[in-house]
C-alpha cells in the first residue's frame, strides 16, 4: 500500500487512515442504491468509485439494497440493479445485503436509545414537526412529548409495531439537541409508520426506519470502513457519526466521505423525472437509449469501458459542477474506434446501375475489419452490377464545394472501384429513381494505375445481397443543456421532439447476418452502431450510438 500515489481525496484520507493502522488498516466499501428505479450514469460514477478505490487498496465491497422504503421499491428495480453493477465489470462476491437484514437488529437499537432516554414518540403531524424546527439561524421548539418517560415510549413504540395507529399519526424521533446549527441534530425522524406490504418482509413490519438511521448502523454492521457518499449528504455526517457512537461499541468506526455528484449536459438525474418519463409515456421504458440509465446506454450501445474511463476521466472532486456530455460521447468514441467492426450501410438508398458492369456477374472485393486492429483480419465484400448509395451522396446540380457523385464526375467506391455518372433516371414526375453509371475495371480495390486521384470515397452495397434493415437515429433528449435549471419552462417542454428518428428502408452489407443483439459496428461514414434486441431473424435493428468525429472518415 505504501507504492500507492493518491489520485484524489477519497485515496488520500484512506492512505492517511491505513497510515494510522485505523480499522486493522482494512478497506471496505459499499454501493447502497435504494430499489426504487433504475441506476443512471451517475451511480455509475459511484459504482467505479467504490469497486475501484476498494479494488486499489486490496479491500472488499458490498452491494447493499436502501430497501427502508416500501411504498416505491420492487423486486424489478433489485434485478436491474445487480444486472448493471455486474455489467459495468464489478462483482460483490458473497456480499450481498439489503437494508432489511437489520430491521430486527434496528428495532433493538431504536428500543436501547428509548431506554437511555435518547428517543422519544412524537404524535404530531410531519408540518408541525418541520415548523418547529426552526431555522439555521433560529433555535427549534421541542416537541410536547420530548421528556416522556422511557416506560411511556417504550409502550407506544411496541404498539407502533403492533400496528395500533395509522400512517402518519406519530413518528420515534432521536433525542438530540433542538438548538444545534446544523439542522440535522434537531431531533431527526427514526421511524415512520407506512402499512405497507414490504418485497422481502411482507407484513412482518409495518412501521421503517428512515435513512439516516439505518445507514450508518448497516454499514458499522458490515464492517465498513468507508462510507463514500455525495455531497448532499456532507451535513448529514454528524447525524450519522452520532447513531454509530450511540452504538457504544468502540472496535472500529465507519468514515463518511463525500464527493460531488454527477451532472451531465442536455440530462435529467433525478429518479422522480426519470420515472415520470417512463410512466407518462415520453420514452418507451427505462432502458430506451435516450435515457441516461445504464440499461438505456448499454442499449444504445455503450460498453462498459467506456463507461468506466467517463468515470475515470471525469475525476473526483468536492466542487459540484456539470460535465458536458461530449466527454461521454468521447469515451465511447474512443472505445468503439479500437473495437467496432466495420461495415458499410446505406439508410437513404438511391439506385446505381454499373451499365458497363457484366449483367449476372458478381465478385468479392476485400474489406479492412478494423484499421485500429489488425488482428480482426479482413472480409469479402459481395459487388455487382447494381448496388446502393446514400442519396445525399449524389447532386444533379452540384455546388462548387460538392465533390461527391454527380453527372460526369467521377468518384471511389470503398474497396472497389472508381465510377463516374453518365445519366440520372427519373420518372414521370421527374423524381430521380436511378442513376446509371460506368465503372473502370483498373481501379480495382480503389485506386487507377495511372495516378488518377478523385475526392470523394463513397460507402455503398450491392443491392443482389444487401440485408434490409431499421436504423434509429437518438439524439439527446432535451433541447436546452440544462433542463432541470431552467427557469422558464419545466423540463418536459425542453423535450427534443427529433431525438428519435427511425428510417426503415435501409440496406446493409450481408455481414451483418445474425449479428447477436448488442454488438457494436462502426457504420463508415455515419458513425457508431450496435444491434437492437428488437432484432429479428427476418429484420436486423440497429441503434445510433453516436456520431462520428467531424473529420473522421474512417
């Protein structure tokens, strides 16, 4: 440990605590997401930060479920969950808890405090409540039942559990200090009642703990040493430092660490927003690739490198900010650029008929699988007499700066052949519907003996092999870079109504056949691709990942 260079805070308050000998110098960490939706990027930033900083140190970590909330958890949030976590290349081992583990043990604590005189029953209402606890720079009032006899609140308590009141008519609050400045301390909520049936206790229960109670406990039962959380939750510390001292046991204590949450450009983070999207019908689910989710990107066709690298590259800091979205968007460029196989698809085809070109004739050319690896070898390409071009790569009446195929010009073929425009076919309405053209038999493999140059290199397929299929074209989701900021319109009036756009007549190269769903392809000339689960057999789907570079042609 004593070779490790501390890249950020969090490594250097652990090396500094290891360099103490606190905890018998373990690391131990935990991911706690609370089951109540899908995980997004940023707990992917999380994810990496407590796997990697364990993983660093040689320590361990948990994956354990905030299941303190019934009303909004299900078992599908808890598949997802582990399903991403393990996608994103981590693995909890053995260490899979959930906050309802210790609802017994939680319960026997509550009951302690109540007996220290530490924890008081308090029927008033939550608005109450909150209005008396005044302000950060005014003392709170406190409750008519805070010096209730521990035998008093001892009995109301079991009776809570029992279920002898309903939702929302008393509450088991810490006794701290109404006077403290930080908020927090004023005698914060323990456990409310919700008489709802829980996804791993049924009916066991019907009164839950609350967050700031459970959190602390749970990870000083887990053997936590460091409780890395976002920045939120930074004047939540004291609170969490003063149930685990209550605990009275003195063998280790856990550390809560905070760090800046992630922001992202042209996003929304919140799981309300996310979840009203989905409900209402904005998206199709929570795994639409327009989503921020890591479902939602691992369908549009991010890798979980890439994701790990955005994590890695966008650092850790205290500062909250927002990262620009061209960083994600960069990362999976990146990765994909060393990976993808490259194909050639058309997604506006207009027909080329190579009228000099033998009819019935057809041959293969050869195809570079990918220039950035050498390994992944080469392919045979199917060329013949008639084949498809993008339409926009065509201009009866070209520009002085068009330098692609139009009547007379000549153009490269990718792999094949240079050709050149000698007639553009249109019907009675004067729609072009073909173009006819003539090929130089010399240029084979797209370049002529006799030093010709031309400017443009076309993507093209043969239209006697070519596959049909659906390209969906995402975009982001949102018109304005900060949606969730926006002071003049709610966020669903920020929606992009173009960020799907779905063209079915497209055409691509026979490769493609059988393609497992999720592989990644790099379209030339278009940008990133991978393969659908809505693929099939008889239809090949394929999402836009991302675009490629201005200046990339490759």
């Amino acid at each position: 440990m004593e070779n490790i260079v501390p890249k950020n805070f969090i490594q250097q308050q652990i090396v500094d605590d290891l360099a103490a000998g606190k905890n018998g110098n373990r690391v131990h960490t935990r991911f706690p997401p609370e089951p109540n939706g899908y995980l997004h990027i940023g707990h992917a930033k999380s994810i990496c930060l407590n796997f990697g900083t364990a993983k660093l140190f040689g320590g361990l970590t948990n994956l354990r479920f905030d299941d303190t909330n019934p009303v909004k958890e299900d078992t599908e949030y808890v598949d997802s969950i582990m399903e991403d976590v393990k996608w994103l290349g981590f693995d909890w081992e053995d260490r899979l808890y959930y906050a309802s583990d210790y609802f017994d043990k939680l319960y026997d604590f509550a009951v302690e405090l109540i007996k220290r005189g530490k924890a008081y029953v308090d029927f008033q209402s939550q608005e109450v409540i909150s209005e008396q606890r005044g302000t950060p720079t005014k003392a709170g009032v406190e409750s008519p039942t805070r010096n209730t006899s521990p035998e008093e609140n001892l009995r109301i308590f079991e009776e809570m559990r029992n279920g002898k009141y309903n939702e929302g008519a008393c509450v088991l609050r810490a006794k701290i200090d109404m006077a403290s400045p930080n908020m927090h301390l004023r005698d914060p909520l323990m456990y409310r009642i919700l008489k709802q049936s829980h996804h791993r206790t049924g009916d066991k229960w019907c009164i839950y703990p609350m967050y700031d109670y459970a959190h602390g406990q749970s990870d000083y039962w887990e053997g936590i040493t460091h409780s890395i959380c976002t920045l939120e939750f930074e004047v939540h510390r004291p609170l969490y430092d003063w149930f685990v001292d209550e605990l009275q046991e003195t063998d280790y204590r856990p550390r809560q660490i905070e760090f800046s949450r992630l922001n992202i450009t042209y996003t929304v983070m919140s799981k309300r927003k996310l979840l009203q999207l989905v409900k209402e019908g904005y998206v199709k689910d929570w795994d639409d690739p327009r989503m921020p989710t890591i479902s939602g990107l691992r369908r549009r066709g991010y890798t979980p490198e890439s994701i790990r690298n955005f994590a890695d590259m966008i650092g850790v800091t205290k500062v909250d900010g927002v990262t620009d979205v061209a960083m994600l968007e960069f990362c999976i460029r990146e990765d994909l650029n060393k990976r993808a196989q490259r194909l050639m698809c058309v997604t506006d085809p207009i027909k080329v008929i190579i009228t000099n070109y033998p009819e019935g004739q057809s041959e293969a050319v050869e195809a570079i699988n990918n220039p950035e690896d050498e390994s992944m070898g080469k392919r045979k390409v199917p060329f013949s007499r008639v084949i498809y071009l993008e339409k926009e790569d065509f201009m009866e009446e070209p520009t002085n700066k068009f330098y692609r195929l139009a009547p007379g010009k000549e153009v490269r073929l990718r792999y094949a052949y240079f050709i050149k425009c000698q007639e553009v076919i249109k019907d009675e309405q004067g729609k072009i519907v073909a173009l006819h053209c003539t090929y130089d038999p010399e240029t084979k493999g797209g370049n002529a003996p006799d030093g010709r140059k031309v400017k443009a290199t076309l993507h093209w397929v043969a239209a006697e092999t070519a596959l049909p299929c659906e390209v969906r074209l995402y975009d982001r989701l949102f018109t304005d870079a900060d949606p969730d900021g926006n002071k003049e319109k709610d966020y669903l009036e920020l929606l992009n109504p173009d960020s799907l756009q779905v063209l079915d007549h497209c055409f691509i190269e026979p490769f493609a056949k059988g393609a497992p769903a999720l592989s990644n392809y790099q379209f030339e000339r278009l940008g990133y691709f991978n393969v659908d689960p809505d693929t099939t057999p008889e239809k090949l789907v394929f999402n836009r990942t991302v675009s490629l570079k201005d200046n990339s042609k490759k």
